[in-house]
C-alpha cells in the first residue's frame, strides 16, 4: 500500500481504517452484480467526505472497505453515512432481488467493525521514536 499523504488545512495525515459491514440477519443478499454496484457507489460517495476508497470486497453477507480519511472527519457520522445511502441505493435499484430477503426498509446490520490501520506494524513504529535523536544535555 503506498503512502498517500493528505494535506488539508494545517495538518498532514494518513489514516486509514478497515469497516465491516453485514447485512441484517447476515442474509445472504449480495449477487456479484451488487457488490460491483456498491463499489462504485462507495467511490462516489467517499469522494464527496473527501476521502478515498482503497480497497474494497464482499461475501453475499458482509463486505470490507479499507479506505483513508481526514482527521477533522467524525468517523461514527461517516459510517453511519456510508450505511444510509448504500441501503438506500441498493433497495432501489434491486428491490426485486431484496425484498426475497427483507420485508422491511433495512439492509445493514446495526452494528459494524472498524479497526485503525497503518502503514507499519506498531512495533516498527515503536522502534522508530525510541531511535529518535534527543538533544544533549
């Protein structure tokens, strides 16, 4: 993964985090077609937060991003965001195939997983500040 460095305002970031999102009830709703759909939904969408997607897969029940953001983005609001509009946009466009699996205006799980990523193992970095050369006295 290459570092891709944000400047914005007066900070310099790189930060990353892996979501997890299921559907509700772990149906096993997602056709190929969709998760290609819900990728490019994903782009767009995170594009207008002013971050990138940097990876992205799926299983008919759940689906993984990994995708970079700002510091000054509520990263709570953001995946609440992201859930809307992918549930919205999904049932519109395959209500058909959904309503098999839902009777109700839902798609996604309540809950979700995130984990912080980074470039280099925490050990690394570790290693990194202890080396760092402090004044003399």
């Amino acid at each position: 993964m290459k570092n891709d460095f944000v400047s914005k305002g007066r900070s310099v970031s790189d930060l990353k985090v892996h979501l997890v999102l299921t559907t509700k009830y772990r149906r096993k709703a997602f056709t190929l077609l969709m998760l290609k759909r819900l990728e490019d939904i994903l782009v767009d969408l995170l594009e207008k937060w002013d971050c990138k997607l940097v990876e992205f897969n799926g299983e008919e029940d759940h689906v993984h991003l990994l995708f970079q953001y700002h510091p000054d983005l509520q990263l709570s609001k953001l995946v609440n965001n992201v859930k809307s509009v992918t549930s919205r946009k999904l049932r519109q466009e395959y209500a058909e195939h959904l309503e098999k699996f839902f009777w109700k205006d839902a798609f996604w799980n309540g809950s979700y997983f995130v984990a912080s990523c980074g470039g280099v193992t925490i050990s690394k970095l570790k290693e990194y500040i202890e080396n760092q050369n402090s004044p003399e006295e």
